[in-house]
C-alpha cells in the first residue's frame, strides 16, 4: 500500500483595521476561494484585486498557488488589506527568499492606521461643537 502524496499547505493570518483574514496557499494555478466566492466575485473593484495580488506580483509567483482564505470584519478596504498581508505572510512560510522582496515592497508589515475613537464631550475624535462667544 503506497501513501498519498505530501500536501503542501501553508497558512497565515493577516489584519488591517478591524479586519482578519486566514489564507491558506496551496501549489495550483491560481485558483480563488474567498469566504466560498471568486476573488472577482468578492472584490468588484479592479483597484482592490490589484491591491490584494500585489504580494504575488512583488515574487513573481501569480498563479503558481490556489488562495482559500476567510475573511471577516471591517469593510471591503479593510479586507483586502488583511488578505494582502495574510498572503504576504503566506509566501514567506512556503518559499522564505521571498522575504526580502516582500519586506522591500513593505507588505510584511501590518498598517497600524485605524479609526481615531470618539472623545467624551464632543461630536467625533477631534471634531467640536461650535463655539458661541455669547
């Protein structure tokens, strides 16, 4: 009795804002599989598949692996940055001299940039009431 073939699988968690994505990569043709949709499908705006596909453009490694990944919170920004760092992450798990050319492109670090919280006794995080001399 002969075993099965080896599955190379690699995952990664990625965030951004209040977003989280888990990617799982596996060796194919490119396949996408997000939340059980296309990436098309998913993403409608061409700027955030190219947003998300940055980190295969920066290996030169687009459509050497199948992407499943589940995303939740945030919104469709938010989104697509956390799947841009997950698959970041992803890449240098399965192949680490991808490290470099990530890190030079910046795609390995998380953005910290999120929504300011609102302060007590005014209308937004900076924002204030108007003011009236009399």
């Amino acid at each position: 009795m002969t075993a099965a073939p080896p599955v190379f699988r690699w995952q990664a968690v990625g965030r951004r804002k209040t977003s989280v994505a888990r990617v799982y990569l596996t060796p194919g043709t490119g396949k996408w599989d997000i939340n059980g949709r296309t990436l098309g499908d998913y993403f409608p705006r061409p700027s955030l598949v190219q947003h998300i596909q940055q980190s295969f453009t920066a290996t030169d490694t687009l459509g050497a692996f199948d992407v499943k990944a589940h995303v939740d919170g945030g919104g469709q920004a938010g989104q697509a940055g956390a799947l841009r760092h997950a698959i970041a992450r992803a890449l240098v798990e399965a192949d680490g001299q991808h490290r470099a050319k990530l890190r030079t492109a910046g795609l390995l670090t998380r953005d910290p940039r999120a929504v300011e919280r609102k302060k007590p006794g005014r209308p937004g995080a900076r924002k204030r009431f108007q003011f009236s001399k009399r």
